[in-house]
C-alpha cells in the first residue's frame, strides 16, 4: 500500500488545483487538505479559500480525479476560547465531499473539559459522514504530548477519537519511540513525517513548526524508529514547510522533491 501523502503547508499559500498537480508530478497520490492557506506566502501565489467557494471545490475535485489524487486528511480545525466547533460544520461538509476520511484538529482552549466536550462534537459531526476525528498534540498547548492526548481522546468518549501523531511533536515534547510503541495501536489515526534538530534552534517553536522543518535525514529525530512504532495500515503524511527555501526562489515542487525521495526510502525499509 502506497501509504505517503503530502501535507498542504509544504505548498505555502498554493491554490489548491496546482497543490494537486504538484503531488501527482512528485508521484504522491494522497494530499492532506485545509479550507484555507496557514502559512506565509512568499512566492505570491493568488490567495484563496475553499470556505463559501463551490466554484474552487469543484474545481479541486476534478483536479483530483483528473490527477489520480485523493485527500487523506481534512485540516484547519481549531477548538479556541469564544469559539463553538459546531460553526465549522459547512467544512466538515466540505472535506466530506473532497472525500476525506479524516478530520484532524488542534486545541487552543485551555479549559480541558470544554476542550473535551467541543472535541466530542466535532467527532459526533465527524462521525455522521463516516469520518474519523484526530487530535493533534504538541509541546505549549493542551493536550501538549502523548499520555495527555491519549487521556484526552478516551474523556471524549467518542469511538471515532484518534490521534494525529506528528514526529516533530512527539519527539520534541520528551516523548520516545517506546512510548508511542507501547500504546494501543488502535487508538492511532494518522502520521506526519519530518525531521528537525535536538535540541531546537529556533525559540518559535510555531514559526518553527509552520514554516521551516528539514527533510527526513536532515535533522536528529529518529524516523526510521519512528515508522516502525507506527501501524503499518495508517497514512503517513510528508510535513516539510520550507519557507527558506521559497524566500530564496525555489518552487515548492523543487523543494519537496528530494523530501518525497528520503521519505518513500524511509517507508520501503520498513518491509
């Protein structure tokens, strides 16, 4: 099984029918998708947005099937104070039509238990069109690692409740191979693959997270290792945002090429 895909944020701000093409001419049949650019936009590409805009989701999905590309993922989820998740209903809809199976979100609330209970909806809402949901943890916010994130996702009681497990993250909040090998597989919905340094060398660790991680064998963590603790049946998802790279007129195609090439390498000695 082809299981590699490759995450929006290494387009930075590309529209999302040239992101497609993109992944195919890079030979990645699977893209996580966001109704909206997160990232910085250095190469001036056309702003855009997928929230009110059938026009552009039809068009992304002719560029799908057109391509031979399917979206693993469906992000841009937030849980925020002053926010109800139950608003981001029409972007549910949305990934549901582009044929996402998976939802993933973020937590900026720092009130656990509205945090659980707006997760809990947004996997109910998740679940009406056969979805998964996935929370992504990371170091200064909540769930900020893995045991946190685990204990979060079993509080929602939702059975569609799983996590998104993202190298930078897992390692960079002390988590270990062995933790993440000794948990239930079952509870693991989605991957994302980098590398950075250990110990950071950026103090903006969302600067850092957003905009400038290293292609796989270019930093410290232990990916090999990693991809080995994981289900072997999961999507493994290539997050490599380099705006460096941009800033210096490298088009992300050029960029991403020698990153898709370390991570397939990666994945095919796994077998």
């Amino acid at each position: 099984m082809d299981r590699l895909a490759l995450e929006f944020i290494c387009a930075l701000g590309m529209p999302p029918v040239d992101y497609v093409r993109m992944a195919a001419e890079l030979g990645v049949s699977r893209v996580g998708m966001a109704p909206d650019p997160i990232t910085e936009n250095p190469l001036g590409f056309e702003s855009w947005s997928l929230r009110g805009n059938p026009s552009l989701v039809g068009e992304l999905k002719t560029a799908l099937s057109d391509n031979g590309v399917r979206v693993s993922q469906g992000e841009g989820f937030l849980i925020m104070p002053g926010m109800e998740i139950a608003d981001s209903e029409a972007i549910i809809d949305i990934m549901a039509e582009l044929g996402a199976p998976l939802v993933n979100c973020v937590v900026v609330e720092q009130d656990r238990q509205r945090a659980i209970d707006q997760f809990a909806r947004l996997a109910a809402m998740a679940a009406d069109r056969g979805q998964i949901a996935t929370i992504e943890f990371m170091p200064m916010m909540a769930p900020g690692n893995l045991a946190e994130a685990l204990a979060f996702i079993s509080d929602t009681g939702a059975a569609n409740a799983k996590l998104m497990i993202d190298a930078m993250h897992l390692y960079r909040s002390c988590g270990t191979t062995e933790d993440l090998a000794g948990i239930d597989a079952t509870h693991v919905g989605y991957a994302q693959l980098c590398d950075v340094p250990m110990p950071a060398q950026d103090a903006d660790y969302g600067e850092e997270a957003r905009h400038e991680r290293r292609c796989p064998g270019d930093g410290d963590l232990p990916l090999g290792d990693f991809l080995r603790a994981l289900p072997r049946d999961i999507t493994v998802g290539l997050e490599v945002p380099m705006i460096s790279k941009a800033r210096a007129g490298i088009a992300p195609t050029e960029a991403m090429k020698p990153c898709v090439e370390a991570a397939r390498k990666l994945l095919e000695g796994l077998d």
